[in-house]
C-alpha cells in the first residue's frame, strides 16, 4: 500500500468473520492511538483511499461512520472538505467544581463562550425551587456556547438569583461565571448536585452545536450552592458526547472497624 499517511500497511483478512469496515476502522483507530494520524489531519478522499484499501467506497464509508460515531473523526461537507482526525474529547471531571472553562484549559484547550441570552426574568416554577425563590421572585437567565478551540462543547442555561447578584449582567459573560461569583460577589459554589440523562438535540440546540436534530445528547442538570449551603446556580447544560467524555471520582467507603474476639 502507497499513501502519504504515515500508517503502517493494512492488510485485509477477506476470509475473517470480522467484516472488512470494521478491520479498517481498527486500523485507522490504532494509527491514531500511535499519534500517526495527529489532530486535524485529513484523511485521503473516499475514492482514492477506497482505492489503496482495494475496497468499495461503501465499506469505506462504513468504517469511516464509525469513526465519527465515536468522536474519533469529523466529516465536514464542501470543496474544502473531507474527513479529518478530530481533536480527542475534552474530560470533564463531575468530582470537581472548577467550572468548564478551566477544564477545557486544563486539558490544553482555548476554552469559548458565546452568549446567546442575558436577561432578568421570573423563571419557571422548577428553576425557582431548586434555587428556594420566593414567589415572583426574579433570577438572571444566562445562555452560552461553549466550546474548545473553537469546536462547540455544549449548550448551557444558566439561572442565577437576582437578590444574591445584582447586576449580574453587566459583567463579562465569556469567560468563568463561577470566576465571576467568586471575584466579584464572594459567593462561589463549593457544592453541587447533578443529574445526568441522555437526550436528544431539538432544533434550538442542534444549531446552537452544530448538529444535527435528533444527535444524542447529554443532559446534565445541576443545583449549586455556597459555602452556606445557599442555592447560587441552577443549570440544564448539554453536552456533545462527541465531544466530551465524563469522569467521577470513587473511593471506597471508610473500612469497619472490628474488635478482636479474644
């Protein structure tokens, strides 16, 4: 085989069990584990990479739908277009209370906000129980795009209530929100609860991701507080799992102490 790509030859096994779209996106997995194929790379067009691997473009196709399912590849459309290796998913570590944005820059990344909304508002009745308002009681709704390097990451709503942050909105809104409850309120959450379900995106939160209506989102769904125990944040956040990969944290339970019989 004579490619540009800087891969190890493939070699495919017709009599195998193992369908042949599957050993090529085995091959191309593995060359991208090696860091053969690196971030951004553009693979050859279908034809001429169907052509090297001695199979139909719709086995090419196949392997290549893989890919992309996994996160592990991005098709775009276009003259310009194509497959390329996709950046590796941004981990997003639920143990901590750090905030997107110094995650993404932890995992190396430009980390972005667009905001979409930024009003004052009486929110619905569930947003206003999970934060303990009042009846007519006001809250600052807050609507962003997040994203690495550009990529969208998430679509976040954000509620925040009006008594514990006046003037909410005159801030900066494109970088930290819990930098901005910290620096210019004193109130960071240092607590939270957060519920996790799978979803699918609508029309509003597929353009807002760049999607398509109906991709499998992530859902996650949190209720913080500050030091005093006081509800500062409710949020529905969702994530591209594309895009994204989950990790918690578990220890064991403290060890039963048992007494020797003697």
């Amino acid at each position: 085989m004579t490619t540009d790509l800087p891969l190890a030859p493939l070699v495919i096994d017709r009599g195998s069990s193992e369908p042949m779209h599957v050993q090529i996106a085995a091959w191309l997995r593995a060359a991208i584990s090696r860091g053969d194929l690196l971030p951004g790379r553009r693979l050859p067009g279908e034809r001429d990479l169907a052509g090297i691997l001695g199979v139909s473009r719709m086995t090419l196709r196949q392997a290549l739908a893989e890919l992309e399912t996994s996160g592990e590849l991005v098709r775009v459309a276009g003259r310009a277009g194509g497959a390329f290796i996709a950046e590796p998913r941004v981990e997003v570590d639920l143990t901590r209370l750090s905030g997107l944005t110094d995650q993404v820059r932890r995992a190396g990344r430009r980390a972005g906000a667009r905001v979409l909304t930024a009003r004052r508002l009486v929110p619905a009745a569930g947003v206003a129980a999970s934060l303990g308002l009042a009846a007519r009681a006001q809250a600052y709704e807050v609507v962003r795009v997040r994203s690495a390097n550009g990529v969208p990451l998430a679509l976040e709503c954000s509620w925040f209530p009006a008594r514990l942050f006046p003037g909410l909105t005159d801030h900066s809104l494109s970088g930290s929100m819990y930098g901005v409850l910290r620096s210019r309120y004193g109130r960071p959450p240092v607590s939270a609860d957060e519920h996790l379900s799978p979803t699918l995106a609508d029309l509003d939160s597929a353009a807002a991701l760049g999607v398509e209506v109906g991709t499998p989102l992530m859902l996650v769904e949190r209720t913080a507080r500050d030091a005093d125990g006081v509800a500062v944040e409710h949020a529905r956040d969702l994530f591209r799992p594309d895009r994204v990969s989950f990790l918690v944290r578990r220890t064991p339970d403290a060890p039963t102490t048992l007494r020797a019989l003697t």
